[in-house]
C-alpha cells in the first residue's frame, strides 16, 4: 500500500513540474540560446571551424623532423656469375629527415590554414546571427499570430451577435431576408478569416519547432529592447558592420587565405634542402655475411627544373581563385550594405507609422460605436455597420503587424551590423587559443568597390503637401458659381459676389488663409508638444502682455503628462486685409482635464505675421481668460 502511493506521489509530482514547466514564461533570450546550442547548422559550423586548427597542426609539422624507424627480416637467394648464396637477413633501421628549406612552402601554408581557420571561425558567428534572427522572427511570429487569432476570434463573435440578432428580427418578421443573407456572407467571411490565422500559427509554430527544438509555450516575453544601441545613421550603422559583421570579416580573411595559398603555390618554383640521417644495424645485408653498422648524415637539395607546366597551371589557378575571392567579398560588402539600409529605414517608417495607424484605429472603433447605437435605433443601414466592422477589424490587424514588422526591423538592424547575438546578450563559443584575437583585418578593406553610403531617405515634405491641399480647396471655393461672403460685413457694406472680385482681392484673401491655417497648425502642435515659449509666440505681445494669462496656460501646459488635441469643422472668414478669424470644434484630453467647446480665434497681420490678438470660447465647461 505505502509502495503504491510513492508511485501515485511521484507521478503527481512528476505531472505538476511539467505542467509548470510548461506554463513557464519563454523568453527570446533562452529560445535563441537554446537554437544556438542545439541547432545542426550552427553544430556543423563549429565542427567545421574545430576541423581547421588539426589542419593547421598538421601543417605545422613539416617545420619538426620526421623521424622514422623500421625493421625486416627475410631471406636472401642470389645467383649469378659468383656463383649461388643464400643467407638469412635481418636489419633495423633509424632514420631523421629534417627540413631546412622548401621556398617557405610551409610557412605559406601554415599562413593559409590560419587564415582558414578565422574564416571558419567568422562563417560560425555569421551562421549563428543568421539562425538567431530567424528565431527572432519565429518568436515574433508565434506572438503575431497569436494577436491575430484574438482579433479574428473578436471579429467572428461580433458578426455573430449581429447575425444572431438579424435573424431573430427576420423570424419576427421586421427584417429584410436580404439582411440575412448579407450578414450570413459576413459571416461566413469571419470565420474563414479565423481559419487563416489559425492555420498561419500552426505553421509558425512548427517553423519555431525546427530552430529551438521545442514548441513554444504558452506564455511568451513581451517584445522589446532590440531598440537599444541603434545608429543615428545610416553611415554610423554602416561603419559598425563593415567592421564587426562576421560575413564580411570572413570574406576577407578568406582573401587573405586565398593569397598564402597563392605563395605556397609558387613554392614549387625553389629548390628544397633537407638534413638527412640513418643509422643501420643488422644481419647478413647485401650479402655482406656477418654483422653491419651503417651510419649516414647529408644534405639533399632537389631542384624540380620541369614538371610539364603542371607548376605554373597551378599558380594561375591560384590567381583566379585569388580574384575570385576578392569578388566574392565585394559581393557579400554589398549584400551587407542593401540588407542593413533597407532595415534601418523600415526602423524609421514603422515607427512614423505606427502613430498614425493608432489614430486609424481609435478613430474607426469611435465611428464603428457609433455605427452601431445609429443601427439599434434604424439611423444606419446593415452594410454601414458590417463595412465598420470590417473596417476596425483590417485596421487593428494592420496595426498589430506593424508593432511586430517593427520589432523585426530592429532586429533586422542589429544582424545587419553583426551585433544582435550581443544584443540579446547571448553567450558565444570562442577560440580559447586567442589566435583570432590578432587578426589584423582592416574595416576599409571593401571600401573601393563597396562604398560606406546609402540611398537618401525620403523625407515627406507635410507642409508642402498640406499647403497645396489648402490651396486646392481655396481655388475650389473661389471658382463655385455661387455667391460666398469672404468678409465680415459692417451695417455700412454688402457682401461681394466671390466671381466679381479683383484678382489681387482673390490672392490675398488665398495667400492670408494659407498662412493663418498653417499658423493655426503649428499653433495646435506647440500646443500638443506642451512648449510654452512656441505656444506663445503666435500671440500678440499686447495678449501675452497678461501675466495671470500667460502663468496659468503655462501651468496647464506643463502639468499635463499627455496632450491630445482635435480640430474639426474649421471655418475661416476674412473680415479685411489685415483681419480674418477661425473658428472650430475643440477636442481636449489630457490625463487630468478634458472638454469639447467651440473656439473662435481673431487674427490680425501685425508687421508681416498672422498673430492672435484675441480668442472666443463656448460651451457648457467653456471659460474665458
């Protein structure tokens, strides 16, 4: 009985540390080490690299004396003209050949194999980023499509409720059966989405499998911190990797490799000079009856005069896979040089992005709300709701790739320089030898054929593009057939039909309010930014000149953590040639303080410069300074 609940203890006990095991948070960081140390490729590489040091003390060798000792016995018939013998012979023989000479044939290849074995070395580390990476994006996968999984599963419940409550209004009779069939199309749309995503996390999911050996688990880190250590520009992140990434470090030393092999080549070209001795001791040797000692010590040179134009073929083919290693390190500077731009510049798209595909987000979920509560009450049709819903689910999709594509990019980044083993603070096996320590390997090696520049970042001019879309629909209003008051009238003046204006009237009034909706723009990201000083310029000093004005904006100003503001519904009117107002909805958020009021901003252009000189507000939590 005791024996039996031992057994059922360490069976329970043996399930409880595999399911904790198991639900044990996964890191990037052990996932990657764990690849390192388990995975074949990395595994060959090394033992590539450890075959290379017997291959170079191998090499070493021909510098020591080969000493070599030998032992016959036998027996001997001759017959000749002397007459017949017949002896039994036995001997023993002791023999050294040193080298003293061989065109430093050895030395050359001594050369190359040390070469070889940092090459070698390089190919190990390059691999090791290479496999590193993918488990990044392994790991970075699961996690994404993990998240979308969530969404699609999201997405199908919510087309499910809208099915199940357009159904029940059709069985009662108060809906149309093309409603059914239109959300059961959705529908169905829904669910094979979340077949997708299921399908994709599978397969990365055995994607993972292959690199770390293990699936992941059910709780993954977060992921973050490849941000750190990032060049602040693209020539900075090019500098580092021509002289740390591995690839290139090894297309190098494998020039350098090439060329020792080139001069162990035309070794074939010198005469050789070896120290030789032989001691003899033995019975009956060359028919010589009784007892022989022998002993030899000389010097042998050999001169190979010619071989039938074997040496020199063997030169030249040398030569070509001299250049041809050359070629293979511009190649490999460029490839190098393309992957870390196109990284580092997905690094600065994402994150410029990023914010606006949050925006997208927020503001279609705000729209999809109210999509909704306009349905319940028959305000909007069913395709208004269902393309809503669509629509928040494709712009939470795309936003949660873009936090991902951007995690990778940084990745992507960190391989391209060479550094992201050191990033994810990895362990690496090293030559406990410190030969590779001495390399002597110079970063602008690549530097003829493979310069240190990139393509120029486009830079999005906004201010351009918004002044033309600004201009655009001025032109627009100006060029309507109807009539369109641009000025304020007084009791005393009748508003002028836009068509009759003067042409300098017209530029003007265009010029004026492009100016001020710029001004206007700028004003609201000073605002945004929470800089006081900028936030203040746009007013005139007779405004500013309030000093309980200016010391309570700027207490609010920076109090506030975080600032969200919008600015819808903005209507612009010129009242003359050296005044215009602007008046909008304003959307304030901050993390303590929030209202929705009308504002009215009054401008006058005082010595060239559209300036406020006075503001309005309305509404229930308005208050006017």
């Amino acid at each position: 009985m005791s024996l039996n609940l031992k057994k059922i203890s360490l069976a329970i006990s043996l399930a409880v540390t595999t399911v904790s095991s198991y639900a044990q948070m996964q890191t990037l960081k052990e996932s990657a080490q764990k690849a390192i140390l388990t995975n074949p490729e990395v595994q060959a590489k090394w033992h590539s690299f450890q075959s290379t040091s017997s291959g170079r003390d191998a090499a070493f060798g021909a510098y020591l004396p080969n000493v070599t000792l030998s032992a016959d016995a036998g027996r001997d018939n001759r017959d000749n003209r002397l007459g017949k013998s017949e002896l039994n012979r036995s001997a023993t023989t002791l023999s050294l050949n040193q080298m003293i000479y061989d065109g430093f044939l050895t030395s050359n290849q001594v050369k190359q194999l040390d070469h070889l074995k940092r090459v070698r070395f390089f190919e190990l580390q390059d691999t090791s980023e290479s496999i590193v990476l993918e488990v990044v994006r392994a790991y970075a996968d699961v996690a994404r499509f993990r998240k979308l999984v969530s969404l699609a599963e999201d997405n199908y419940v919510r087309h499910r409720a809208v099915f199940e409550q357009i159904q029940a209004k059709s069985k009662a009779g108060v809906s149309r059966r093309v409603d059914l069939e239109q959300i059961s199309g959705r529908l169905a749309l829904a669910e094979a989405n979340l077949v997708t995503e299921t399908s994709n996390l599978h397969d990365v999911s055995a994607r993972f499998q292959r690199l770390v050996g293990v699936m992941p688990s059910k709780e993954l880190e977060s992921l973050s911190g490849l941000s750190k250590g990032m060049p602040s520009s693209i020539v900075e992140g090019l500098n580092v990797a021509f002289t740390n990434h591995p690839a290139l470090l090894a297309s190098i030393d494998n020039i350098d490799s090439v060329n020792s092999g080139l001069n162990s080549r035309r070794s074939a070209y010198q005469p050789r000079l070896d120290f030789k001795a032989r001691a003899e001791r033995g019975n009956n040797i060359d028919f010589v009856t009784g007892r022989t000692n022998n002993n030899s010590a000389e010097f042998v040179m050999s001169w190979n005069l010619f071989n039938g134009g074997s040496d020199k073929a063997r030169v030249q083919e040398a030569a070509d896979q001299l250049n041809l290693a050359r070629d293979l390190r511009d190649k490999t500077c460029r490839d190098i040089r393309q992957t870390l731009a196109i990284a580092y510049n997905d690094t600065r798209k994402l994150t410029d992005q990023l914010n606006f595909l949050d925006q997208h987000q927020l503001s279609i979920e705000k729209a999809r709300d109210a999509y909704r509560q306009q349905f319940d009450i028959g305000q909007r049709s069913l395709l208004d709701l269902l393309d809503t819903e669509n629509e928040l689910y494709q712009a939470k999709r795309t936003f949660s790739n873009a936090e991902i594509d951007l995690f990778l990019a940084y990745a992507r980044t960190q391989a391209g320089m060479g550094k992201l083993y050191s990033a994810l603070g990895l362990n690496r096996r090293d030559d406990d030898t410190g030969l590779l320590k001495n390399s002597e390997i110079s970063p602008n090696a690549a530097a003829a054929n493979c310069p240190i520049e990139a393509p120029e970042i486009y830079v999005i001019n906004k201010a351009q593009l918004d002044q033309r879309a600004i201009e655009g629909v001025t032109v627009q209003e100006l060029s309507k057939p109807t009539t369109q008051a641009i000025a304020q009238p007084s009791q005393a003046e009748v508003a002028v039909p836009a068509a009759k204006m003067p042409e300098q009237n017209k530029d003007h009034v265009i010029n004026s309010r492009s100016s001020i909706l710029n001004s206007l723009k700028a004003w609201r990201e000073a605002w945004v930014s929470m800089n006081p000083d900028a936030y203040f310029n746009f007013y005139s000093a007779k405004y500013t000149s309030r000093e309980s004005w200016k010391i309570a904006r700027r207490a609010r100003l920076m109090s506030a953590q975080k600032i969200t503001l919008d600015l819808s519904d903005i209507k612009f009117t010129m009242q003359d040639n050296k005044h215009a107002t602007t008046s909008f909805q304003q959307d304030y958020h901050s993390s303590s303080y929030q209202d929705t009021l009308q504002k009215t901003l009054h401008w006058e252009e005082i010595k060239g410069k559209w300036q406020i000189v006075n503001e309005t507000v309305s509404g229930p939590n308005a208050k006017q300074w």
